[in-house]
C-alpha cells in the first residue's frame, strides 16, 4: 500500500533529457518515494550512484532525514529520471528553505542539464553521421 504524507509541502518540477519528475517535499524523517515505491526499489539496489546522484540535493544541504519526498517521475529512462528528480528536490528545497539557495546553486544543482538527443537530418544516417563519400 502506497504511503501518503499529509499536510503541507514544498511542491517542484524538474526536466533532464526527456524525463519529467514532479517532487513533493514534506516535513519528515527521511523517506523518498519514486512512483510509490521506495528508491531503492524503484532503481534497484545495484544503481547505488543512480540514487546517490537523484539525493544529491538533500546531502548537499544535509537535509536527508528532515524531509520526507514524493517523486512521480515520467518519460525518458532512469539517467534521465535520476537527473530531473534531482533538479526536482534541489528546487523543492529552494523554496522550502531560500537561506540555502547560495549552497545549491554553487553546487550546480539549481542548473537545468539542456543537453537532448539530437534530430536526424535527411540524407544522413544519424544526426550528424554522413554516409562514406567515394570518389571514383
């Protein structure tokens, strides 16, 4: 059964390649739920770095156990959902707390990644990638 955390929250989008993840930051004692599942079940406890790159923002402001989030996270793959989940916290916890704006944006982490998959071109065979020219 999924949980549900009542009361008032600090609400935040974050985008990163075609990912989208919308983050609700609750006063709580530290769980983080993506999809109502935990983290760790949601990414698999073999994507340690995946998870520690998506908390990046809560150990950043050494928040980890004070807040409790909720992600819903879509499109794209789990890079992507572990990059716009974080952009997601980092701007949940900007306006949670604006006394550690300076701390977030020095750590990078208030920045969009606008890096996207480029489109094909016609007559090419990949975005850039041309077919062997040949001479004779």
């Amino acid at each position: 059964m999924p949980m549900s955390f009542p009361g008032t929250y600090h609400y935040a989008v974050g985008r990163r390649k075609a990912a989208t993840a919308v983050v609700r930051l609750y006063a709580g004692t530290g769980t983080v739920l993506v999809n109502n599942k935990t983290i760790v079940d949601y990414f698999g406890s073999g994507n340690q770095r995946i998870i520690d790159e998506a908390l990046a923002p809560l150990r950043a402001t050494a928040n980890e156990s004070r807040y409790n989030v909720t992600v819903l996270t879509t499109g794209g793959g789990v890079h992507g959902q572990a990059g716009a989940i974080r952009l997601g916290i980092a701007r949940a916890l900007d306006k949670a707390n604006p006394d550690q704006h300076t701390m977030l944006k020095t750590a990078g982490l208030l920045t969009r990644d606008p890096r996207e998959k480029e489109r094909k071109k016609p007559g090419l065979r990949r975005a850039r990638k041309r077919p062997q020219y040949t001479k004779r």
